[in-house]
C-alpha cells in the first residue's frame, strides 16, 4: 500500500493544479469570489466589518489613520479587551463546557482545558500579576514549554494590559536576559523545567545565572512542571500555584485602546540578528480570526484544530493562542517532539482527538517524508479534511507528499504565506474558492494589497510588497522607529517591502522564491533558491536540499548545493553528476550546480528554517555570522569537514 502511494505522489506530481473538491466547496464558508470582490470594492469597509466580528467595549468610528505612514492606526478609537474577546464572550454564549485544547504531554499525559476552566485560570493568574505589581503597559516575559500555563500566561497579561514578550523555550538563557533587557520586563515567568523526548532539563536554575544583569526584573514566576527542585529567591521568585491560590478568583478584562500594545516578539533569526517586532490589539487579533475562520474554513462546533507550532513563534501566538480562541476553536496542543515517543506520534494523536485540520510547516512534512509513509499509514487519518503549511516555500513533492499520504487526496491544501511582522496570513488559497498549485501561496486574501516591485535586476521576478496597510501590521520594531522605516519602507511609506523575492504567474499567483539576500545569479540569470532545492528534493534518494551562491571568476556565481539523503541512499561520485543532471534537466544548464556536498543535517533556526546565510559562509569559508539563533550550531562544523572533503 505504501509503495503504491509513493508511486501515486509521483504520478501527482505532474499535475499542475488542483480544484476545490466538490463537497468541501458545498460546505465551505465561503465558495465564490464575492468576499475577493467586496474587499477590493471598498478595502476599509471590508477591514470595519472584520474588526465588527470581535466584541468592541467602546465601538470604533475610525477605521484608518494614516496621517503619519508608515505608522499607521486602526480602529484608534475603539477598546476592546483580547482576552475577554477570547474567553469570556464564549463562556458569556453559553459555551463554558467546550474544550479549549485537548492537551497531550509528552508521555501521554491528558488534560482537557474548557473555556470557562481557562477563563477561571487566567483570572486567577491575572490579578496575581497585579499583586506582584505589574500595571497597564508594563512587560512581562513568559519563558515556558508547550504546557497549558503558557497560554495562561498569555492572556493575563492581555487581560490587565500588560505587554507580553514570549522566548522560545528552546533558546538558551542568554537570549532570555537580551530580550527582558531589551524589552525592559518586570515579570519574567517561567517553569521548574521542562521536558524535551524523554530528559528533563532545569529552566530556572539557569537563568538565574544571568537573571540578575536585568535591571528591570522585580519578580519571577515559576510553573511547575517537572517537579525538579528549585532554588527559590525569596525577594524575587515566587511559585505559580501559590500566587494564583492567594489571588482573588475574579478579574474582569480591561478594556484597552485598540493601539495598545499586546506584545512583543522576536523574528526567527533566518535572515540575521532577530527583530524585536511590536504588535497592537484591536487590529491584530482582527487579522488573526479573520483569517483563522476563513483560510482554515473553521466551522468551530465541529472540527478539532491542530497547529504544531510552538507557541514561541508568531504562528503559536496568532494560529496557536489568539486566531482559535477569539474563534471559539476546540484545538490540540502538544507538549512534545514530532519523533517522541515515536516518529508516527502525531498521525496516533490525529486519530485519537480526530482532528479534522492540520497546519505545520515544510520542514516537518520532509522530515515525515523521510521517516516513511508506513507511519502515518497505520493511523486512521479520515478525521482530516484540511491541510496547512508556513514558514517556507514548500516543495512540490512535499506538497504532493502531504496531500496524497497525509489528506489523502481529499483535503485542500493551504500554503499561508506570512512573517512575524505580518501577524497574519497574508497570502494564501481561501480553500473553497481557490485552486492549489503545489508550491505557490496562491492570491492575496482580501483586504490584502501584494505586488512585486522591481528588484536591482529587471527579469520576472521581483521583490515581494505590500501596498496597502492592513490591520494586524507590526507596528514598530520595540524602541526603534528608524530600524522600522529603514527595513520595511525603503521604497516609500505605502510600500512594506517583505525582504522575500516571487514571482507572479498568468493566475496571479505568487511563488516565494526565497529570500531576497539568497537569490543566485549565475551568468546574469537570477536563480531561486526555492526553485533548484525543489527540483533536487523532486530526486527519489533526495531527502533535502538548501543552495547558495559562491562567487566564481567565469559565472559570477556558481551554486553550491548541500543535500541531505533519504534514510537507506549512500554518498557517491555518480550520484553527485546524477542530481546535477537532473537539476540541468528540470531547470537548465544554469541551474546545474557547481558542487554538492553531502549534508547530514542542515543548519535551521530553531523554528526549523534552513539558515542560508550560514552555509554560504560555510561554502565561502567565511567568518561564521550570528548563530544564536540556529537550533544546533554544531551542524555548521559539521558541515565545514563535509566540504573540505569533497573539496
Ligand atoms: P528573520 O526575519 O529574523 O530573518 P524569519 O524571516 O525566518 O526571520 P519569520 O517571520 O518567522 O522569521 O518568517 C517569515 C518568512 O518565512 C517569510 O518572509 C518567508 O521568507 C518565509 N515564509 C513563511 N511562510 C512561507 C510560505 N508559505 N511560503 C514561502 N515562504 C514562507
Ligand atoms: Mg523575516
């Protein structure tokens, strides 16, 4: 069976495009192109009718003020509460009993988290945080691992008007005290420690190696979770349970101005030092359940939503806290690992709450991919009935992948283009309106102004942008207003310019080519990285592939490509000449590359996207730039041995 299917993703992967199916379209919330015509026929009005769908404390009559681009304001004169918006207006609709998150612990622990036992919990938590003395305005850091405290956390802070600043809880101590530095936070919380595919690692005994050289820090919360012991200092730490047990049990959600800031959170690092990029409430949760109902097509009194990703990404806040629970979703949150307790863990956990959408990222379709369709093929998937994926281009094999093994054919899939200074989805099939094409974001939502601006080289392509403000648009990057104009509006204040390089096709569908910094040119011809690595993942011994350019005397540049094996496919000279070949073959002779090296990882930030610029200093034996943001920085030396091997 599982022969046949990979025999099938390959038939599939000659097909250029796919429809709707029938009956998703039949039950889909939306099925025609009226929403993409009645947000071009009046942008702002369609923005008002959105922001409507939230519960306004003090209704807005502004709906843009654009007086000062590119720091625009939306619904500047309203207020409005996120956490109120998220918890109480259900429970307040007579939905206290629904399950917020079926939460599944690493070993197999279960707790299903209602709204109204959610509501109750942030309460408690919420005027903790105003004993401890934290005020409107104020930041609190939350440093914790997938357990259902983090978005606890979370909401609190929303519901007294205090600004959240979530790490990762992978990233090591140091980048917790740059960012509560940065970010001047009073409250910091955090867990006993946490658990990673079977060991138990301390949290808060290592920080408070480094906690100290932040000035700012008043208090320190500790969740337990693992139970280890901890040493408390009594004039600052102070354990979770107990605060929230002295707290008084009721907190009713301030309304704040739609401006106020909601958080703050730190780019993935692809690209270079990470950006500290603010967002506010009223328009970014506006863009979050937007989205959220209509790209998932969210029918919340019948489907169980899974997100994967970690809620220390912008896809954790807006697909993971604040998209599902301003929509009343019932969702799945996991503490644990893709491959622990074993690697077919998620497609047992699809059966087990039936989840019928599922939302990850490429890089864990391909790891997937690798690991074998037998795994997911002894779990019962029917439940499914829409796919996603973010945070890179996806491969038309791994899409293809996906649908046939994953969604079994009859789930659409919706590739979301979108960054953390987005908040949203961005670009991205409306499921029942839009054809697929395995590897394009396909069309602008409504209400989203996309283009290409000419890059430093007229050809097809071009620089990705923005041209009209949207409502869950970061506002500033934290303490930074020059950084902001001089990384996003180089091209004038209307213009967001996305750092990404795309092309359009005759559909008006856009295909990420990659970054803009990693375009190749060879022999005056821009190349995609996204192009070349798709095209040598197409290989059948390919498991992954990541490209860059090295200068060379005759092309200008030439293409080093490091490829990762299938589990089972063994290094070799004519194996080499062969993926060279056939990348010649896809794309053309340009596209052959100079050299492959063999890779038995590749450098990813810890959201797991492929580092580029690091392998670039790796081929050009360069000085190594900023790799505190990789998720296992012993890959790049690694990577140098491989090189000088295959010299
Ligand atoms: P940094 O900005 O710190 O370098 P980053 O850009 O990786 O890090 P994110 O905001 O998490 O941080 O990622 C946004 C980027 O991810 C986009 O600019 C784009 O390059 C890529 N991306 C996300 N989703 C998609 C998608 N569906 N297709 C193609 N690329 C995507
Ligand atoms: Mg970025």
């Amino acid at each position: 069976m599982t022969t046949d299917r990979t025999r099938r993703v390959e038939d599939l992967l000659a097909v250029p495009s796919f429809a709707p199916p029938a009956d998703f379209r039949e039950k889909a919330l939306v099925n025609d192109e009226s929403l993409y015509q009645q947000a071009a026929a009046d942008r702002l009005g369609f923005w008002a009718e959105q922001a409507r769908t939230l519960h306004w404390d003090q209704p807005f009559t502004r709906v843009l003020d654009d007086s000062n681009p590119p720091f625009y304001r939306w619904f500047d004169d309203g207020r409005l509460n996120a956490s109120y918006n998220c918890l109480d207006r259900h429970v307040a609709a007579g939905l206290g009993d629904r399950v917020a998150y079926y939460w599944h612990g690493e070993e197999g622990e279960e707790r299903a988290v209602t709204y109204g036992g959610l509501l109750a919990d942030v309460q408690r938590f919420a005027n903790a945080l105003k004993d401890l003395g934290v005020r409107k305005g104020d930041v609190v850091g939350i440093y914790l691992p997938m357990v259902p405290e983090v978005v606890v956390a979370m909401l609190a802070c929303a519901r007294i008007g205090a600004v959240h600043n979530v790490v990762f809880g992978g990233y090591a101590p140091e980048a917790v005290r740059d960012r509560m530095q940065v970010s001047g936070a009073k409250v910091l919380v955090t867990s006993d420690g946490a658990r990673r595919k079977g060991r138990v690692s301390t949290v808060k005994d290592n920080l408070d190696g480094v906690l100290g050289e932040v000035e700012s820090l008043e208090k320190v919360v500790v969740v337990r979770v693992t139970g280890s012991t901890v040493a408390m200092r009594p004039d600052r730490d102070v354990w979770f349970h107990e605060v929230c047990a002295a707290a008084d049990p009721v907190c009713p959600a301030e309304p704040v101005e739609a401006e106020h800031p909601l958080f703050i959170l730190y780019s993935s690092g692809s690209t270079g030092k990470p950006k500290g990029i603010l967002h506010t409430t009223g328009g970014y949760l506006t863009g979050v359940s937007y989205t959220h109902r209509l790209v998932f097509d969210l029918h919340p009194e019948t489907d169980v939503y899974w997100c994967t990703a970690d809620v220390g990404w912008i896809t954790g806040h807006s697909y993971v806290v604040y998209g599902p629970l301003a929509n009343g979703t019932t969702s799945v949150l996991f503490e644990g690992a893709p491959d622990y307790p074993h690697k077919g863990i998620w497609w047992e956990l699809v059966e087990r709450y039936r989840v019928t959408t599922f939302y990850t990222a490429p890089t864990a379709i391909r790891a997937c991919m690798r690991w074998g369709a037998e795994l997911p093929a002894r779990h019962d998937l029917s439940s499914l009935r829409l796919l996603g994926s973010v945070g890179e281009p996806i491969n038309p094999k791994a899409w293809t992948w996906y649908h046939v093994v994953i969604g079994g054919e009859r789930c659409p899939i919706v590739d979301t283009w979108w960054q953390t200074e987005t908040g949203a989805i961005m670009i991205a099939p409306l499921p029942g309106v839009v054809s697929t094409k395995p590897g394009s974001a396909t069309r602008p939502l409504p209400g989203i102004s996309a283009d290409l601006v000419p890059g430093d080289e007229g050809d097809d392509s071009g620089l990705l942008v923005l041209t009209e403000p949207w409502p869950s648009m970061l506002r500033t990057l934290y303490g930074d207003d020059d950084r902001y104009v001089r990384t996003y509006f180089s091209r004038g204040a209307r213009t967001y310019l996305a750092g990404d390089a795309a092309r359009r096709d005759e559909d008006g569908y856009y295909w990420v080519l990659g970054r803009v910094d990693d375009v190749i040119n060879v022999s005056g011809h821009r190349l995609s990285t996204a192009e070349v690595e798709s095209a040598l993942v197409s290989h059948p011994e390919v498991a992954e592939a990541a490209v860059v350019a090295r200068p060379d005397e005759l092309t200008g540049q030439a293409i080093v490509a490091f490829v990762t094996l299938r589990g089972g496919a063994e290094p070799s000279d004519e194996l080499q000449t062969d993926l060279r070949d056939h990348v010649a073959a896809r794309i053309g002779k340009l596209a052959r590359p100079a050299q492959v090296v063999w890779a038995d990882e590749l450098p990813k930030t810890r959201s797991g996207k492929i580092v580029r610029r690091l392998l670039r200093d790796v081929a050009e034996g360069r000085e190594l730039g900023d790799v505190t943001t990789l998720g296992d920085a012993g890959v790049l030396d690694r990577l140098r041995s491989q090189l000088a091997n295959t010299g």
